[in-house]
C-alpha cells in the first residue's frame, strides 16, 4: 500500500465525525503556514508585493533543499551535521574551476565542469559520512562530525579564507535567475522535493529507507542491504548540500568558505522536524521539510519586518521547534 | 589512589591518556618553551572553558543524551557576568552559573516533562540562549568593569602561580569525578545511560537523574561564562559557536561511550586536553617557521584526528562509539 492510500484512508475513517481539534493536529503544519501567512497579510506592510514573495523564495531556497536531505537522512534513522560545511565547500569549489587558467580559457566546458566538481565534492563527503556510519558503525552524529570540522576547513585551506568574487552570468544564474518569473533556486527546491518524493513512495529504496529508519535489524532480517541504502541516503545528503552551496556562491556573485552553510545544519534538522520528521527514524515527509523551511523562514521574515530584533527571531524559533515537536509526539500518543 | 577508582581503570580509557603522554613527550623535546610555565599557565587557563564544558557533556552522554546548548549558553553567561561585574566575582560568578543552571533546568522541563529528545529540546535551547544573550547584550559585546575584582579572577593567578580558572575546572573536576564513582547519583547516571526501562523498572528515578544531569552540564557552560568574561574583559554574545561540538568531540575521545552507559570523567579531561594540545602544538609548530600552516589548517587536522581516534576505538574490540541494537 502507498502512504497516499494510507493516508486517503486515515482521512475517510475521521470523515464520519467530523472533528476541528483533530484535523488541526493531523494538518498542524500546513494550518501554522497558513496562519503565519494570514498574520503578515494584517500586520506586515507590503507583504502581498511581488517582491517579498521573491525575497522570501530566494531566501527559503537554500533552507529548503538541504531540508529535504536531512529528511531523508533523518528517515533512516540518522542526522548529518556535515551539511553547512559541504555547502562551504562545495560553494568554494565551483568558481575555483571556472576561475582556474583553464576556466578562463573554454568558459562553456568550465561551467558544466565547476557544477559537475561542485556536486560531487558534495556526492563524495556525504559517501565518506556513509561509509563512516557503515563500516565502523560509527554513530552518526559522531561520524558527521569529521567532516562538519574538516570540510570548511579544507574550503578555507583552498580559498585561504578569502573571498572569492567572480562575475560570471551563467553561473550567477543558478542564484538570480528566473524561470517562467519564479527564482531558479526555488524551482529547484520544489523539484528536487517531488522527485525525492516520488522515490521515498514509489521506489524500492523507498521503502527501504524507511524500513531500516524503522528497525534497521528487522530490515537487515529481511534481507534489506541496510548499508547500502544508508550509502545512497548520505550520499543524497551530499548532493543536495552541495548544490545548496552552489546557490549561495551564485547569489553573491562570490564564494565565502568562511560564512556559507553557517549553521545551516541547524536550520535544516529544524526545517525537517518542524515538517514532521522523526528523529527516531521511520517517516520522511518530503512536502513537509519544505513547509517547514517556509514557517521557518517567514516567522524570521516577520520579526524582521515588522522591526523586531535580529536576536528574538532566534528565541522564536526555539519556541516553534518545541511547540512543533511537542505536538507531533502528543499526536503521535 | 587509583585503586578507589576502579572504573576508571579501563583499556578504553586508558589510551587517551596514552595520547597524551606521548603527545606531549613528543612536544616537550620539540619545542623549546613547551613546558614552560607560560605555556603550560595559557594552556590551561584557556582550555579551562573547554574542559568544563567537556565535564558536564560527558555526563549528559552517559545518560545517553546529548546537550546542544552549551555554547550559546556560556555567552549567555558571559553576557549576565559583564553585566554583574561591577559587584565583584563574588557576584558575578554566582550569576553567571545561576544563569548556566536555568538554561539547564530549561533543558531538563523540556526532556522530562514535555518528552522531547534531547537532541531537539537542546538544538532549540541553543537558538534561545544565543537569542536571549544577544538581546541582553544589545547585539554588541558588554564590557566589564575594570574597577572590580571581576577581571582579577581572569587575569591573575593564585599564589601567583596558577590561573583562577583552573582551580575553579580543577574543583568541578574532582566534585564531578567523585559524584560519579562513588555516589549513588554517579551510579544511577550510568544505569540510565546502559538501559532506561531497566533502570526504571530498578526504581532508579529516571527523569529526577536526568533532570540533574543537564542542570549540571548547563552549570559548568555558565561557569565557563564566567571565565570568558572575566579573562577577556567583555561578555560576549557571539563567542562559542561550536563549541558543543568540540565538547562532543572531547567526550568521544575520551571514550565515552555516545550510546551511553559507560564513561569516565578523567578521560574526558584528558579528550579535551589532547584536543587543546593539537592547537597548541601547531601554534609552536608555526613559531619553528619549518612550515606555515594557517589557522584552516587547524580544522582539518582536528576533523582529521577525531577521524582517527573514532576509528581506532571502533575497530579496538572495545567496541567504542558503537552503536548497539541497530548492527
């Protein structure tokens, strides 16, 4: 049975008492959204402009992609605080090569090559996270950390911690483009959501993913290659972050290895939880993290609109998280 | 001495203290100011923050938890003492770690009340206390005054030999190391950690150890406030980033088990101090002028070390750093 079947069903069950509290809770997400959304209609001047929707798209971008790989990270029972320093160095690497003699040299070939090196500097940290958790069954969040230490460095060793400033309109694209009026990056975001989706209910790794989020053990039993699906999971991880760093290099028309992907983990397990992620492992809603990066990120940009400290954003957030984490375990009971 | 001790005598620990040892001979016949006093004063005094935070992760580890908070929390702390420095230490310090103790306490409501993991429940303490420092501090770092003793406790040594700070890590060491192998407290922390619901179904008062235990951690972040406070003359509310994580970092060196369970307290001192020797090394290793390695530099060989050493512990039939039901 797909989790669309399942879920039509737990709907048609709860139609025959109609009841407000529990469709709240079942959709408690989705509704927040929504009231934050109704919230600035009232107070927040200007925020129906075209333009916000644009600031808060372009901003929640980033969030978002790396949200939906910690998902599925989280899904199999995992975390990965690596991602912010893969954004580093990822973001650092692209212009590197388009930048190098050679970049200068056949532009085109450059571009291709400095996305190609970008993604899979990203593809080979989160296979080294995986192989870590696999092979010397290393815990996650101990495994993550090497390279949450090690892979900004190596973006400042090659940068030395400088910024690097390029003017490179193809590449640029990537952060200040538009498709069909809507910012690349978000398009990107919801893309990569509906494939990932797609995959977590309709493929076998899928199921996979979740079964060994589920019970590893169980999985491993029922003949589930458990370390290979972890591989395939960081390994997504990996990707998404390095694309994410991409982005952020290509917004400011430079690579930063000191400031991108700063804390960017965090903002992406809370993205993931705030969508319904369990850290437990077993449930990787995709739709969700990308909800999730939306409350995230419009209650930063109402605080901030509306002329309230920097740092009460912060405490905000804080006190979403818990609300959002305190809810979904009651719902859960 | 040792023999009151003996859980702290173990293989798994014991080779931290092994790195050390052969770190700092290696270090020792290199340089020549190594082990001299300045050297050795800096080092601890400084690392002293470190430590203390490293002591109350470790026990929080060991129940089989984990506390994000630590870093926002001592510039949280830092923030309150610059604020109550003008009163004296004898102030300041009690409120910079009362200031440590509700962010815990926090912490622990949010664990044994509300049922959040620990995982989650310190990730969003971690974003209030450094919200809440920075709106305290207005955004800006909060100098001391310098009229009071406040900065004497920082900047002066005791007998004019050893840092206050690392005589006030050297108290909450040893309160901590004794708690833990010889109380009742140390010996509940320890059940926890190797099995919750048998430690339940034993009558262990689960949520009240917990609830102590992260008190405790978020104490020994506020009296690393203090000492960030007091020894740079100014409460920082962007200091301690990360911080947490190289707390972890020392705690898994320390062979610590993350699953909880086992654990020791002398071998995450020593975790610590090792970690601290590698930036202290390659400081002296840039003053040969043999090599010049940046401060990047520094990172990847930390991330490359913590690499080694949970290898080695993984593969050492120990089985360190193992997680236990899921291969």
């Amino acid at each position: 049975m797909t989790m669309a079947k399942a879920k039509d069903m737990t709907g048609s069950s709860t139609v025959a008492k109609i009841n407000l509290g529990q469709l709240a809770r079942d959709n408690g997400t989705f509704l927040a959204l929504i009231a934050l959304i109704v919230i600035n209609m009232v107070i927040t001047p200007n925020f129906l402009q075209v333009q916000t929707l644009y600031v808060n798209l372009t901003q929640v971008a980033t969030i978002a992609i790396v949200a939906i790989g910690m998902t599925l990270v989280i899904a199999s029972g995992g975390i990965d605080l690596s991602v912010g320093a893969v954004m580093a160095l990822s973001g650092a690497l692209a212009p590197f090569v388009f930048l190098s003699e050679f970049g200068m040299a056949s532009p085109g070939l450059a571009l291709v090559l400095s996305i190609a090196v970008a993604l899979l500097a990203g593809l080979l940290c989160g296979m080294f996270n995986g192989w870590l958790i696999n092979q010397f069954a290393i815990q996650p969040i101990v495994a993550t950390l090497v390279l949450f230490i090690s892979a900004r460095g190596l973006a400042q060793v090659l940068t030395n911690g400088n910024l690097q400033v390029f003017d490179n309109p193809a590449f640029e694209f990537i952060g200040s483009g538009r498709v069909l009026g809507i910012p690349f990056q978000a398009l990107m975001a919801v893309v990569f959501a509906l494939i990932l989706s797609w995959v977590v209910r309709r493929t076998a790794y899928g199921r996979y993913l979740l079964a060994v989020g589920g019970n590893a053990k169980a999985a491993r039993l029922s003949g589930i290659s458990v370390n290979r699906v972890r591989l395939a999971t960081y390994a997504i991880c990996g990707v998404l972050a390095g694309f994410a760093g991409m982005v952020v290099s290509a917004i400011n028309s430079a690579s930063d290895a000191n400031q991108t992907g700063q804390l960017m983990e965090l903002d992406a397990i809370a993205a993931a939880v705030v969508g319904g992620a369990n850290l437990m492992g077993g449930k990787a809603p995709i739709i969700g993290a990308l909800i999730g990066a939306a409350i995230i990120q419009l209650v930063k940009y109402t605080l901030l609109a509306n002329g309230v400290h920097d740092a009460v954003a912060l405490i905000a957030k804080a006190v979403i998280i818990i609300l959002a984490v305190y809810f979904q375990f009651n719902r859960a009971e | 001495m040792f023999g009151m001790f003996n859980r702290s005598r173990d293989l798994r620990t014991e080779g931290v203290w092994i790195a050390v040892v052969l770190v700092v001979i290696f270090a020792t016949l290199r340089y020549d100011n190594f082990m001299g006093l300045y050297n050795v004063q800096t080092f601890f005094g400084y690392n002293s923050m470190f430590i203390l935070i490293a002591l109350g992760m470790a026990l929080v580890i060991m129940t089989g938890g984990i506390d994000l908070s630590v870093g926002s929390v001592v510039a949280l702390s830092s923030v309150v003492a610059a604020y109550t420095s003008p009163y004296g230490i004898e102030v300041a310090l009690p409120a910079g770690l009362l200031t440590g103790i509700a962010a815990g306490a926090i912490n622990a409501f949010l664990i044994t009340k509300m049922r959040i993991v620990p995982f989650i429940a310190t990730l969003a303490m971690m974003l209030g206390a450094r919200g809440m420092a920075l709106v305290l501090a207005d955004n800006k770092s909060v100098s001391v005054d310098w009229t009071s003793n406040f900065t004497k406790f920082g900047l002066t040594r005791a007998f004019g030999l050893i840092p206050w700070a690392v005589i006030l890590a050297a108290l909450v060491f040893l309160a901590l190391w004794i708690m833990l192998e010889r109380t009742t407290l140390g010996r509940r922390i320890l059940t926890i950690g190797g099995n919750p619901e048998a430690a339940k179904l034993m009558g262990v008062p689960v949520n009240q150890t917990l609830a102590i235990t992260y008190i405790i951690s978020g104490g020994c972040a506020g009296l690393a406030g203090v000492i960030l406070a007091s020894g740079f003359g100014a409460g920082q509310p962007l200091e301690g980033l990360g911080w947490e994580l190289s707390a972890i970092a020392s705690v898994v060196v320390g062979g610590t088990l993350l699953t909880g369970g086992v654990g020791s307290i002398p071998a995450t001192l020593a975790g610590a101090v090792l970690l601290g020797l590698i930036f202290n090394i390659l400081n002296f290793e840039n003053g040969l002028g043999v090599i010049s390695l940046s401060a990047y530099w520094q990172s990847v060989i930390r991330g490359g070390f913590l690499l080694i050493v949970v290898i080695l512990q993984s593969r050492s039939g120990g089985g360190l750093v193992r997680r236990r039901s899921t291969t």
